[in-house]
C-alpha cells in the first residue's frame, strides 16, 4: 500500500509488513536471522527497516518494564473547547504518559499515565493535578488491571501479510522468553543513559550504546542482557500505523457482567482488529484499541465479531481524531517523531 510522507514516496509492501511483523515478535533480532526466515538477503532487511525508520514509520524502542509498585492508568479528560491540542501536547511531553490522543469531536483526550504507588511525589502528581486545570472541564481515571494477551499487535497488520506459523516458530526457537521483572536485579541512576539511548533506538549497537553510557562494549552489552533476562527493560515497537493504511483508530468501551469478565477479555483479545485490550476500573469494565482501514471496517467489526459476544452489554465506541503520542514516539501529520524518555 502507498504511503506518502514529507520525506517523498515509500511504498509499504508485503515484505515491509512482514518485516514489521517480525520486528513486533522480536524486536532486537538480528537482520540476519530476520531475513533468512523471510528468504531475502540481510541487506534487503536492513535497508528496507532503515528506510521505514528515517520516514519515521517505525521505532523500536527500549523502555524500563513496569515493576511491581507502578500502576497504570487511563484517563478521559475533557476540555474546555478549543483547549484539546496544546492541553494534549504538553501530556505528551511527560515521560510518564503514553498513547495521548484526542478524541474526534475534538473536546476530549484519552492517555495513559504510570504512577509509581511507592513514590509519593508520582501518586500526588497527574492525577492530583489534572483536575485542578484550568483548561480541564472533566476527568474520569480508570485503572488498568489486566491486560488480555492473544494475538495483539503482532497480528493486527494484515491477514494477507503475517509471518506463517513456521516463519514465527523459526524466527522465535532462539528467541528468549520475555519474564516479568524478578526482583533479583534493579535499574539504578547510572541505567538512566542507557535507557535514554533505547529509548531513541532500540536496536542500538553495543557500541552506540557504550558512546552514550561511556562504559565499555562489554559493559553495556552485558547490562542490557541482565536487564532484559530480568524482565527490567523491554523492547517494542511503535509504528505510524496511517500511514501503513490504518485510518480509522477507536477506543472500544465495552460493559460486561463481572462473572464474563475474564472469558470476554481473552477473545476480545484474539480478534485481529484489536492492538490492546485490558479490563480496567470504572463503569466499563473493558477498553480495547480498535485498528481499521475505514469507518466501513470498523463497522464490519462491531457489528460482527463483536456482536457475536452476546455477554457484552454495551459498547461506547470513540474515534480517535489525532494521536498525538504513541509509547514513546510523538506524532506528527501520522508519522513518528522524536521519542520522549
């Protein structure tokens, strides 16, 4: 599929989404093992990946993985009118915000806020804040208490365009598992460059990241190893996904009975619109991310695979009019621009 951006044309084809694809499964890959599972040369993956990251397209990127006292949050925040962009802009430039976005009429911002519940300045600071601004008319907090793993955003890109089961099974046999933090390692001041560097560029060279910390290779390698075998740093993936055909972006409000709770998340999970789903605090007691090339496949989806669940009660569906941060990445006429971290 073509896609424009301000640096001149690049076309996005199956290669590039399957490169995408699995960058999304195993984000630090070697381009070598990356391209003898997809049968071209390394140098084709690496330009192509090159390319899609200077059109900013794509980011991988390294971020410190949350820890048993940090809790997530999702915020509705209504504005008084006219208020919503710069309001969203100065969200977007604290590091403890991500997916900051306003609404499509306009008035509203929906972001992702992490409180560290051990810091007293974190826990007295956005949320205690927010609704004291002048700009804020309104403000509902819902706390994210589980997140629903199926096939997510490693399968959202395309049907026509995914790794096969073979592909993934060859791409991920080395792969090492991602644990959750274990409580035998813990990130330091002296970690702070480092992750400052992942953060630009996830899949930076141990010599890069050697320059940006002045340690040693050795060193910065074996750091991020203990880091990541400890479940303290993890990597992902950003991705511009208008520009690769995904124009029409909804959260999805879902009401259901708390005995459903559980069986609805998991297959809302496994639908391949879905980039996220998550059971949350508050009158809905589901929030998905819907991903759709148009307002018609977005209706397709709700009015089928989501009204095959007959134990949801209700969907609020909420088009998102401009995304204003990913993860890390701020965004800008649909494509990434410089991550803050």
């Amino acid at each position: 599929m073509p896609a424009r951006t301000p640096a001149g044309p690049a076309t996005i084809d199956r290669l590039d989404r399957q490169i995408i694809h699995g960058l999304q499964l195993s984000p630090r890959v070697p381009f070598a093992r990356l391209a003898a599972v997809l049968g071209v040369s390394e140098q084709t993956v690496s330009r192509r990946y090159q390319r899609m990251r200077t059109h900013g397209l794509i980011r991988v990127f390294g971020i410190a993985n949350p820890i048993g006292t940090t809790s997530s949050w999702l915020l509705r925040i209504g504005c008084r009118p006219g208020t919503a962009p710069a309001t969203a802009a100065a969200l977007a430039m604290r590091t403890d915000t991500s997916w900051v976005s306003i609404g499509a009429g306009g008035a509203e911002l929906i972001c992702q806020v992490t409180v560290d519940e051990g810091s007293p300045e974190s826990r007295e600071g956005l949320l205690h804040h927010l609704p004291r601004a002048a700009n804020v008319l309104s403000l509902s907090s819902h706390q994210v208490l589980h997140r629903f793993i199926g096939l997510g955003e490693a399968d959202w890109i395309t049907a026509t365009d995914q790794l096969g089961s073979d592909q993934r099974r060859e791409l991920l046999a080395e792969a090492p598992e991602v644990p959750g933090p274990t409580g035998t390692d813990e990130l330091t001041p002296e970690d702070r460059p480092l992750l400052v560097a992942l953060g630009h560029d996830g899949r930076a060279s141990y010599a890069a990241l050697a320059e940006a910390t002045g340690w040693t290779q050795r060193k910065a390698g074996l750091r991020v190893q203990a880091l990541a075998e400890a479940g303290l740093i993890r990597f992902d993936l950003d991705t511009a996904t208008a520009a690769l055909g995904f124009r029409e972006v909804a959260y999805l409000w879902f009401t259901v009975a708390p005995t459903d709770l559980a069986s609805v998340g998991a297959r809302l999970a496994d639908h391949r619109p879905l980039a996220w789903a998550s059971a949350v605090t508050g009158a809905a007691s589901l929030v998905a991310i819907a991903l759709c090339p148009d307002a018609a496949a977005l209706y397709r989806y709700l009015t089928t695979e989501v009204a095959a669940i007959r134990e949801v009660r209700t969907c609020e569906t909420v088009p998102l009019f401009t995304r204003v941060k990913l993860a890390v990445s701020l965004m800008e006429n649909g494509l990434l621009r410089g991550p803050i971290v």
